[in-house]
C-alpha cells in the first residue's frame, strides 16, 4: 500500500476513534445506564438530613451549612410537612423561641422534629421517622429503668400477660416485661434502628422466645390482643391513639402512659404516680384501665 494512503487511512481511524469517544461518552454519563442512576440516587435518599414539622403552626427558620461558604438559607415549613437536606454535612438551625432566636447543630444524615416542649413553647428534638405517610407520634427518649419498673407494676404485669409497647423504642420495656415476670410482649416502632436495637437488647437478656418487636406504624396495628398497653407518647399523640384504644381493646386492659395524659379519658383514668430518678427529675406515670 502506497505510505499516503497508509497515513490517510491511520488518520481517519484516528479520527472515528475521537468521535465514538467524545460523542458516545456522554450518553452514559447523563444517565442511560438506567442501573447506575438508580443506584446513585438511592443512596441519595438514605443520606439524608430531616426536619418534620409536628406543631400545629408554620416555622419559619433559617439554615446554614457547616464547613461551606454561603448566607443563611431561609426555610418555611408548613404544619405536617418535611424539610429534606441531601448529604451528611452538619447544618445550624435558628428558630424563635420564646421571642429569642436559638441555634442548634444537627448532625448531618439525622433525623428532627419541631415540637412543643413541655411549656408549650417550639422546641426542636432530635428523633422523627421522616415517613410522609405515617403520623410522628413522638421523638425516642429512653424511659428510665426506675420508671419502667414501676410501669409495670402499675400495670400488673404477669406470667400471663399480653404486653404491648406502642413506639418501643430500644425495647426496654417489653424485654423486661418478659425478663421479671414471664410476660410476652410486642414492640411497635416504625425505626428500623429501634428494632434492630429491641431485638439486639432481647438477645442479651436470652427472652427471644416471649417477645416480638415489629417494624410498623402504630396507628395501624391490631393490638386487640393485649392485657396492657405501655405509652411514651406526647400528647397530642395519645389523644389521636385514644380512638384505637377505645376500639380495640378488651375490658379490663390497663394503659400505662409515662409522663403524658390521653385527653378525653379522664374517666378512664385510675391513679397519676410519681417516680423521681437519682438525678431528681420527676416523672409521672399515668394509669388507665378501658
């Protein structure tokens, strides 16, 4: 072959090769290969900063991210809705409180709540599932081991009882329901860290057998079943529960609430106990009997 026409030849290869590079490249990139783009924003997803609104008033706040450069963004978060923050970055939250503004730091990729604290003033507390169709019944807080005992005695709990944890959190009080008394028990929560945490903690105390902790939205369980029922809940949540409360539960089935009453039950409502930790702080113990 001729060496003009073998370096014509080599240069159009070359130059087929540079197209298909340059024209072919970006096709996958922008999103043909329709696996690789599922992937990538799934894992978008479960990184995710939220704050959900529980109160029944708009919050206007502003929120800076931590570590980059930039104003302060302003948000409005209407009544029931949540703010979505893609990353694990840390941001600075400020909100009015009591006519003051307040900063908190949220760890990135966690879960909050605006709330009303116990003063009735906006408070934001770490904790909410960030699920669009399930009610935010209440932050995890830990009852304390001292207030779990006497939960359960005021609920008389036994070798044949039915107890039912609505919003378990970490499972303490179904585990040791069946640890000291023999009872069996269920746990709701609707955190799969609370239930993996529920079923790690009924390992340690060797009560598997007797206890079931179930991934799910309390406001749509059958607890018919159970001889007590065990609340941590606000209130605001205990009055949107009571109408379960009243439909499915047995005569005779204790309710046992830590530190928050059930509106419109009053009479149903036996005796308010007091238990004080070591540290002095003070919590009530609200029993019920349906």
């Amino acid at each position: 072959m001729p060496k003009k026409v073998l370096i014509l030849s080599s240069f159009i290869l070359v130059i087929a090769v540079l197209f298909l590079f340059f024209i072919l490249k970006p096709a996958v990139s922008n999103g043909d290969n329709a696996g690789l783009g599922k992937t990538s924003q799934n894992r978008k997803t479960e990184m995710e900063t939220t704050i959900r609104n529980v109160t029944e008033e708009t919050v206007y706040y502003t929120v800076e991210y931590v570590g980059r450069a930039g104003e302060p963004e302003e948000r409005i978060l209407e009544v029931g809705a949540i703010d979505h923050f893609l990353g694990t970055f840390d941001i600075d939250v400020t909100f009015i409180k009591d006519g003051e503004p307040e900063t908190y730091n949220l760890d990135g990729g966690m879960p909050y709540s605006f709330r009303y604290d116990e003063n009735d003033l906006l408070e934001l507390y770490e904790g909410s599932h960030g699920s669009e169709d399930a009610e935010d019944l209440a932050p995890f807080v830990p009852t304390p081991m001292i207030v779990v005992e006497r939960m359960l005695e005021l609920g008389e709990v036994n070798a044949q009882s039915v107890l039912y944890d609505l919003g378990c959190g970490d499972g303490r009080i179904v585990v040791q329901a069946a640890k000291k008394y023999g009872a069996r028990g269920v746990g709701i929560d609707i955190d799969p860290v609370r239930i993996e945490e529920s079923m790690e903690n009924a390992k340690k105390e060797g009560v598997e057998g007797l206890v079931e902790f179930r991934l799910g939205d309390v406001m749509k369980v059958d607890f018919s079943e159970a001889t007590v029922i065990t609340l941590y809940l606000l209130p605001e949540s205990n009055e949107i529960l009571r109408p379960l409360l009243e439909k499915f539960l047995k005569e005779g089935t204790f309710v046992v609430s830590h530190n928050y009453y059930i509106p419109g039950w009053s009479e149903n409502e036996i005796t308010v106990d007091t238990v004080y930790t070591d540290d002095g702080e003070e919590h009530d113990i609200y029993l019920y009997k349906k």
